[in-house]
C-alpha cells in the first residue's frame, strides 16, 4: 500500500488545507483529498509542486506498507487477507454480541473503557487464530496504515452488528482485540443508521 504523508508534513509545520492551498494554488479538493488518502489518482505536477513547498523528497511525501489487504465478510465474522509478495496471512474475526444483562462487571472490564456505563449492547471482535502474527504485523505498520486497517474493521464489524442483528436505536460499546491490543468505540443507532 501507498498513502500520501501530506496530513503528518502539514501538521509538523502548522499548515492547514487553507494555507497550503493559498500558497500553491492547488485545489482544496485535491488536498483534502490526499490529505485523508482518499485520492483516486495524483499528478506528477501536484507532487512536485507539494514537495517543492514542503520541502521534501517524493520519498518523504509517501509512506509504504508492504501489503495488499482484501476484506470478505459473512454472517459470523469477518475475513482479512493481508498479502506481502507471495507470504499470505489470513485471518479470522470472530463477533460477538452481548446484551447488558448478560454480562456482570467483571466481565464488562474485558469489553468497554469504562466499564462504569452501560450501553444496551457490546459487540466484541476478536481473531480466532494467529493473533500474534497480527499483533506483530499491526505493531510494525505506520500510523496511517494502523488507523485504516482499524477504521476498515470496525466499520465493517458494525455494518454487520446493524444489518445482521436488525438493531434499530441502540447505544453499544464496540471492541476490537488484536492479542494484547484492545481498541474501543462507543456508537449510537438510531432509526437502523450509526448516527
């Protein structure tokens, strides 16, 4: 994978969207756009003029993962493939729903960030095997990969959690354990949508 540094340059030198454009003349869109690596394509003449006013290599305006990642879900889990050269690591998520009542306090500890609240659901996600092959993967990844690989998980375990489960209003706590790794979001549906 190829991501565009362009959000961690900007924030290291104290520019925003707005100066970067005022300074460059390149389009709010295409900044933002390759700011949250949400460009479908970039031209030569945008990342020479963005080097040049940042003063950094094409080296340093990209980062690199090496690894292609694919997503397929069914009706228990969620199955990622993480693909480096030929060497393929597949893995299995597994997700489990609790009500409040199902659940005493010492157990919410193992679910929630505070374990204090209560939520009328809690979706746990966890790897079924080869947890700390993940870890170690999950633990080398610049930040940029680590928060899509996790954004791209809980969004797709909470898709699921609504669409699968037919929840209609509900507020949840939803957690993500990669071995050692716990990860949380609380989340709010109301009318069958995360609001």
């Amino acid at each position: 994978m190829i991501k565009s540094n362009l959000a961690v340059l900007m924030a290291e030198r104290g520019l925003k969207i707005a100066d970067v454009y005022n300074d460059t003349g390149i389009s709010k869109t295409t900044l933002m756009a390759l700011s949250e690596n949400k460009g479908k394509g970039i031209q030569f003449e945008t990342i020479d003029k963005l080097c040049n006013y940042l003063n950094v290599s094409p080296q340093d305006f990209f980062i690199y993962s090496p690894f292609l990642i694919e997503y397929t879900q069914d009706n228990n889990g969620l199955f990622l493939r993480l693909i480096s050269g030929e060497k393929i690591n597949n893995f299995y998520f597994n997700f489990w729903v609790f009500k409040d009542s199902e659940l005493d306090f010492d157990t919410k500890i193992n679910y929630v960030a505070d374990p204090s609240k209560k939520y009328d659901f809690y979706l746990a996600i966890d790897v079924e095997d080869g947890n700390t092959e993940l870890e170690k993967i999950y633990n080398n990844l610049d930040i940029i990969f680590k928060r899509e690989l996790v954004n791209n998980i809980f969004e797709r375990s909470i898709d699921w959690f609504i669409n699968n489960k037919k929840i209609d209003s509900a507020n949840c706590s939803v957690n993500l354990e990669i071995k050692n790794i716990h990860l949380y979001r609380e989340i709010k549906i109301k009318d069958g949508k995360l609001i």
